[in-house]
C-alpha cells in the first residue's frame, strides 16, 4: 500500500484551560466514533496530532483513495462530524494568515533527511 504524508497546522485558543480539555477530547474514548470512522473511511491510514504552546501540528498518512474534497463533502453531511467540528471550534482558532472558514493549513515541506547526500 502506498501512502501520502501529509502535515497540517492550526492554532488553539491561548487558554490552558481550553488547551486542557481539548486535551481530555482527544485521549482514547472520548471522541466521537462517528468522526474516527469518517476519518478512516476517507482512506486516513493514521493521523497525529502534537501540541506546543496553542499551536497544533498534524500529520496524517493517507492512502490512494484519499481524497480531500471529497471528505470535505462528506463531512459537510455528516452531523456528527458537523457536532465534532462546531465543538472544537470553541477550542481552536484560525492561524493568522487564514481565510475565513479556513482551519487546518497544510505546510510546506522544506527539508527530508533522505534527500540529503
């Protein structure tokens, strides 16, 4: 199976109290099923998200069949993705250079060890 990486980035709000439980939200159980297995079902083989300060970092493996705007589609029907993202919407704010309804941004690779002599 091939797959793709690729790394995201969006910010929290700056409150360690909103940090903390975003926390809590995404330690094993106590997301929502539904939203793991949208994300599954779009061809998302593994995703990660690491947290410094408010800004968090994501990295997601995907396979051939993923493809974003089609699960873009299907999150915009799915009320149980739509329940998951208005909650953490209370939680996370856009990154500076954002356009409206812009949340995850993806980044810009500039450096790959294997690349290297």
């Amino acid at each position: 199976m091939n797959t793709t990486r690729h790394c995201l980035a969006t910010d929290l709000k700056n409150n360690p109290e909103l940090i903390e439980q975003y926390k809590h939200y995404h330690k094993p159980g106590n997301g929502f099923p539904a939203v793991a297995k949208s994300i599954r079902d779009a061809g998302i083989v593994e995703m990660e998200i690491y947290l410094i300060e408010n800004r968090l970092f994501m990295i997601m493996e995907v396979d051939d069949s993923f493809d974003p705007i089609a699960k873009a589609k299907s999150d915009a029907q799915s009320p149980e993705v739509q329940k998951w993202e208005t909650l953490m919407w209370q939680f996370q704010q856009a990154l500076p250079w954002a356009k409206d309804g812009e949340k995850w941004l993806p980044m810009e690779e500039i450096f790959k060890l294997t690349e290297q002599p």
